[in-house]
C-alpha cells in the first residue's frame, strides 16, 4: 500500500523557529527533542510530519522487530543474536495517541503466544517501532503524566526498560521526541518542560501576503498533494542531504573553552535548574555549527541554541509564563561575553546596548494599585464597595483534600480512583480492565488433563479469563466559592485569602484538576471561571479579585448548585470537590423585601438550605473558615455541617502547619504519660 504524500517540509511557509529546531534534532537526536507550543490552526502538525520524509534511510537488521543498525546491533536486543543479513526501510514517523495505555508505549507480554505455545515473550511497543526515527505526540500537554515520564525517560537514556508481568526486557530507544500542544488546554508541569530539549512557540502570521501564500499552498496540495510534492522534490531533496552531511560533522566540530565557558555563564544568567540546560545548550549549539557547515562553534551558535534551549527552563512556579524578553536574553550574553573572553581566544562581539532598563514589569493580570484612596463606601449602602485586590501572602504547598470513595474519573493525583493505568489490586472474573495473565493461567491449568491437553498450548475456556483490578488516583473538578463581600475585605484577611486560593490552585495544577471560581458580593454570585482545565486562568482570575458589599452566601451556593449539575451531566464519571472559603456571615437572603433582624436570620437559613442543596448533589466539601477577631460566631462550622464536610482554619491549610501539629502532638505523648 502506497502512502498518501505528506506536505513538503520546504513549502512550509513562516516558521523558521520551528523548522531550525527541529532540523537541529534531526542532526543531533541527542539535543532531546523539541515542544512546540502554539494556539489552533497554525501547521503544528503539518510540519512534525512533514519532517519524517527528510530522514535519511536507515540500514536495519532484517526481521529485527526493534530496527538494530547491522553495523553496531545492541547485545541486549530482545531479538538477538542477530544474522547477518541487513536491509534497508525509511525512518519511521510514529504518533502517540492520547489514549494510549502504558502496554502501547512500552510493550507487553505477547498474550497470543502466552495462551497458545504457554512461553513468556515480548510484544513491543510504541517506543520500539520509533528506534531511530521520530516519536511524534499531538497533544502533549493533555498525555497521562506516568506516560510523559515514560517516553522521556526513554528519550533521555536512549533505551527503554519494561518489567511487568513477568517479563525484563530493555531495547534500544533512540528517537526524535516531537510534542504539540496548545497553551488553552493547560500547560505541562515544569518539571516535564524541562526534559524537552528545545521549545518554540508558533503563531499565525498576521501579515496578508504570509497568510494569502499559505492559504494558496494548502489549497494547491489539497486539489493535486502528489503533483505538489513533486513541485518541491528537490528542494526536500536538498535539506535531506544537508541533515546527512551535519550529521556526519557534528562529531568532529570543536567547541572551544570560551563558548563553553559562555554557555555556562548565560544558564547562571537566567538561573536555571541543574546542568541538563547547559548540555542541551551545548549539543544544540554544535549542532548549529555543524547545520552551517562549519568547524568550531562561534557565539552565533550559542546564541541561536540559547533562544530555543532556554525560554521554557525559566519557567520555576507552575504559573510562570514561559518565554525570554529580547532584553534579557542580550544583556545575558553581554555578561557572559566577559566570561567567554577570559582564555586567550578571539573575543567575541558584544551585543550593542539597548536603551535598558524600561522596568522588566510582567504584563500578566491587572496592574497593582499604588496609593489611592480604595476607600469608596458604597453611596447608600446598596450598592458594593469595590477595594482594590490585595496582593496574596507567599504560596504555600497545601494539604491534600480529596473525595472519600472510589470514583472512576479522568486519571490524576487527587482521590482514590479504579482506573486502567493503575496499578492491579487483585484479580477478578467479572470487572476490571486488561487480562491478568498470571490469574487466567492459574485459573485453567488444573482443568488440562480433563480438557485433554496434549501439546504445548493451553486449552482455555471462557470462564478462565481473568481481568485486572486496578486503583489509582484521579482529577476531579474544584470548585472554589469565595467570599469577596465588605466582612471579608480586610486588607490582611484577603491577602491571606487570596495566598491561600492561589496554593490550593497550585495544588489542583500539580494533581490534574479541573477548576473553577464562584465569587459572592454585593446582590449576587458571579461565576467568574467557567470549569477548565487551564488553572493559571483561574489563578489570574484570582489575582484580580476585587472585594466589597454585603455577602449574598445563598445566591453564592446556589450558584456552586447549578455548576455542579452542570458538570455532571458534561462529565458523569468527574467527582466535584467544593472548597468553600468565607466567614459564614450571610447579609443577603434570597427573597428580597425583609429588613432588620428578620433579614439577617432569613440569609443565615437560606444559606443553610442552599447548603443542603449542594449536599444533595453529591459533592464533597470542604469549609475553609476565614472568621477572624476576639468573637466568633462560628457561622463556618454550621454550614459545614449542612454541606456534610470538614472546616478548616486558613492555617489548617498548609501541609507544613499540618505536619507540625502532628509531631508536636507525638512529641507530648511521652512526657503527658
């Protein structure tokens, strides 16, 4: 079967980030891969697939399932030993879904061939298929984390290791790892960010001829794709015998003591994690060397390697925007100009000097207020007295809140889940996911004699299959309601408010939640953030918080009632946690009309029933009391108990207030005895 022509890397109009980077890999797979980031519609995809066909033919062992080079096999080949005879196939382009279970990647034990012919052996995976040719994952960013981990893992070692169900296997994994992804659908933890290689963000031109020459392009494709790919058959052929000939310099360029010594210097620059950016940095940099034909590595090199290996590194709180100012990164390489310049080598040529300074001030969320009043009360009281957003107290690393039970949601790091990608609790015959191999054995061979086995292959009959049972943790949707009325704007409650939300948020990033804002004040509640998956919105929602008027905490609940439902009905498998933030002192009931007293008590019972009504939903709550001062009316407590959940203290937040309160109890145990 004849595939179907690919668009032609060199018709790719714009783009040229992008393209450097991924030729760069192309020379040298050991750069570590590279993550493109960009919005919908901008050829992300076109262009990762566009590589595969530049890749220069790979001489393989013939009938070796893991594509072993005749010249050096791996002795460690599952299929080893190897014969002599070789031949030659194209390298490979291999997409990852982002279904994929772990068996896809990995590879597994060869179930077929376990049931009938009763011997352990290996089925490869994803990673085998894509040894020496290129992994390609659409949609990074949304991949289960364990397999992120997984297939980078790989790419960083060049090998893949699977131990599971009998079976030790390690083979050759050596691949050009690709991943897409588009910022709106969440970003990936920094963690992972930083074992991609390089990174470049793409965007949609906004200049008419750029965008009026990729239109005609893709329709020229479209109406004849083999006659367009023979219009520039040449031009590919030209780059691919460029890739063949930087890939056979790129081990002989030299780099010089001063460009390494400025390498170094600019990832001290931009403070940096660790020392994989300087390698990444430094492989990248001969790369480039040997991509322009040259011997040695200049400061031109480091510099167009220091654009694509570090914006994504600087990125240290998870809701950091990655990127580098032009500014910063030239004053960084002036500095580290003096560096490079200490041995006798040619000193390089500085930068020219900007107009500098210009305040380095982020454009992310609204502008803090300096001064000013904030001090507007509100006119005849009806309306809300806006404050000015406090600026939250320092984040901190917040306890676990999870759902009780065992759901069946998305997978995460939350609560207890059954899931497919975790780990197998025990056996059963009637659920579960995947066959468990050893059970199913177990289960038909005391029947052989009877079923008249005589050769080597089990005879199996359908009640013997056995499924796995397996637990694991999952996402599940956060629901804040905050308080923002006149009671809790205090400039000093908010804050600690604000830092709390803001650590919870981070929390609910780091364990794969779906998040969203209620906010109450003056008349009404406000859904400020529609559920998403994309918590750095909510956390910039947050940051804005503007606070003032009576308290409507019914209308709030309300509110949370209907998103729940809402929710559930979208999601059905999703739990819903409610994190309720407030002081508990309603002012607002839900029927206008009662003045006094007899309006205070009808807010504090229709808050109550309106917390009843969340309960009815089934959600999980939690009541984070934020009453503060010598009284205490202890209003929190009584809505936690309607909503069937704990209250906690603003303190009682914080994973480190939480264990010192245990060791200080374990601590007086002996001395009280």
């Amino acid at each position: 079967m004849v595939a179907a022509p690919r668009f032609p890397f060199s018709a790719v109009v714009g783009h040229d980030d992008l393209r450097l980077a991924l030729l760069l890999n192309a020379v040298h797979p050991r750069i570590g891969g590279v993550l493109v980031r960009g919005e919908k519609g901008t050829a992300k995809s076109t262009v990762v697939r566009a590589l595969a066909s530049l890749l220069p033919p790979l001489d393989v062992v013939a009938d070796c399932r893991f594509g072993c080079d005749p010249a050096g096999p791996d002795p460690q080949c599952p299929d080893a030993p190897h014969g002599s005879a070789a031949t030659q196939r194209p390298a490979q382009l291999v997409e990852l879904p982002v279904g994929a279970t772990e068996d896809r990647l990995t590879g597994s034990l060869d179930l077929e061939r376990a049931l009938t012919e009763g011997v352990r052996a290996f089925q490869p995976g994803l990673l085998a298929a894509a040894h020496r040719g290129v992994l390609y994952v659409d949609e990074v960013n949304l991949l289960h984390d364990h397999l992120v981990d997984l297939l980078l893992d790989a790419a960083a070692m060049g090998r893949a290791h699977v131990e599971r169900e009998g079976v030790s296997v390690t083979h050759p994994a050596s691949f050009l790892l690709v991943g897409t992804m588009n910022p709106e659908e969440g970003e990936l933890r920094p963690q992972l960010l930083d074992r991609f290689g390089l990174t470049v963000h793409v965007a949609a031109s906004r200049d008419v001829d750029t965008r009026t020459e990729v239109v005609r392009r893709r329709l020229a494709f479209e109406a004849d794709p083999a006659g367009f790919a023979a219009q520039w058959a040449d031009a590919d052929a030209e780059l691919a015998e460029r890739i063949r000939a930087a890939r056979d310099r790129v081990r002989h360029v030299a780099l010089p003591d001063a460009e390494l010594r400025r390498i170094s210097a600019l990832c001290a620059a931009f403070d940096v994690d660790g020392m994989r950016a300087d390698l990444v940095l430094a492989r990248t940099a001969v790369a480039h060397a040997a991509w322009r034909g040259a011997d040695a590595v200049t400061e031109a090199d480091v510099e167009a390697a220091a654009r694509l290996a570090l914006p994504h590194r600087r990125r240290r709180d998870p809701f950091d925007e990655p990127g580098m100012a032009e500014d910063q990164l030239e004053q960084a390489l002036a500095e580290a100009a003096e560096h490079a310049g200490d041995d006798g080598d040619e000193p390089p040529e500085g930068p020219d000097d900007g107009p500098g300074g210009g305040g380095g001030q982020s454009p992310d969320g609204p502008t803090e207020p300096t001064g000013g009043s904030g001090a507007d009360e509100g006119g005849d009281g009806r309306a809300p007295a806006d404050k000015p957003p406090a600026a939250p107290t320092p984040a901190f690393r917040a306890r676990l809140l999870e759902v009780p039970g065992l759901g069946e949601g998305a997978p995460g790091r939350r609560s207890r889940s059954r899931s497919r990608s975790g780990r197998t609790t025990r056996p059963s015959a009637v659920e579960g996911h995947g066959v468990h191999v050893a059970a199913t054995l177990a289960a038909a061979a005391p029947h052989q004699l009877a079923r008249g086995r005589s050769g080597p292959g089990l005879v199996l009959r359908p009640g013997d299959l056995r499924r796995g049972i397996r637990e694991g943790r999952e996402g599940n949707l956060v629901l804040f309601a905050v308080d923002a009325s006149g009671s809790m704007a205090a400039r000093e409650r908010m804050s600690a408010v604000s830092g709390a939300v803001l650590s919870l948020l981070r929390d609910a990033y780091q364990r794969r939640d779906k998040v969203g804002v209620v906010t109450f004040r003056g008349g009404s509640a406000e859904l400020a953030l529609p559920p998403t998956s994309s918590v750095d919105v909510a956390a910039a929602r947050m940051r804005g918080l503007r606070t003032g008027g009576r308290t409507p905490l019914a209308d709030g609940l309300l509110q949370v009632q209907r998103v729940v439902q809402r929710e559930r009905t979208r999601d059905p498998q999703r739990r819903a946690l409610v994190v309720l933030l407030t002081d508990g002192k309603a002012t607002v009931p839900v029927q206008s009309g009662l003045s006094g007293r007899d309006r205070a008590q009808r807010a504090v019972d229709d808050a109550l029933r309106a917390a009843g009504l969340v309960a009815s939903t089934g959600a999980a709550s939690v009541v984070v009391d934020c009453e503060s001062g010598m009284v205490r009316l202890g209003l929190a407590a009584r809505l936690a108990a309607a909503l069937g959940g704990p209250c906690l203290r603003l303190e009682e937040l914080s994973a480190e207030n939480v264990a010192g309160v245990v060791r200080a109890v374990r601590d007086e145990r002996p001395r009280a005895a």
